[in-house]
C-alpha cells in the first residue's frame, strides 16, 4: 500500500486521512438530527454513530461518502463551538492488531 492515498483526480492525501471521522467534546443531549444537520452541510453522510454509554457519552463516529468531503468536515468543524462546548474532530485511526 502506498504511503499517501491517491484518487481519480491525482490528488493526494496524508495516510492519516480517511473517511471517518472520530468526534469528541460534543454536548451530551445532541441528537442524530442534530449531527446531521451540522455534518451535513459538508457532504454525503454514510453513517452517523453517537456514543450512548457512559465510557463514550459525548463521542461520535460520523462517515462520510467520499474522503474529500470528511477532509472539508475536519478541517471546517474542528474547534467548531456546539452548546457552548468546542468540538474536537479527528480522523479515526484505527488501532493495529497484533502490534
């Protein structure tokens, strides 16, 4: 696997970069409806996961279509203020098994 991702217009992205984004600081009452209203706005939303028991309350996982469009998401609504809480979005990593 290459180092950076590359796409059909030749651009390429840090292999940090994926479609899922990991979100947290969020206010504990925000609903589905809400997320979508606020990730939304920058693209195609596959999926939408908020974190509902105690350990991950305040958490989401929010999955986007297409990778430019969750890079656009990342970059817009980190530090983005929410409920009077500043959210911290990030791109999932996910954890290497066997290392």
């Amino acid at each position: 696997m290459n180092a950076m991702q590359h796409t059909a217009t030749g651009m390429r992205l840090p292999p940090v970069v994926n479609r899922i984004l990991f979100v947290k600081s969020l206010p504990y009452k925000i609903s589905a409806e809400d997320m979508y209203d606020i990730f939304g706005k920058y693209g195609a939303i596959r999926q939408i996961r908020l974190g509902t028991s105690n350990t991950t309350r305040g958490t989401a996982y929010v999955v986007y279509e297409d990778i430019f469009e969750a890079k656009n998401a990342c970059e817009s609504l980190n530090g983005f203020q929410v409920a009077g809480r500043y959210l911290i979005v990030l791109y999932h990593q996910p954890k290497k098994l066997g290392k």
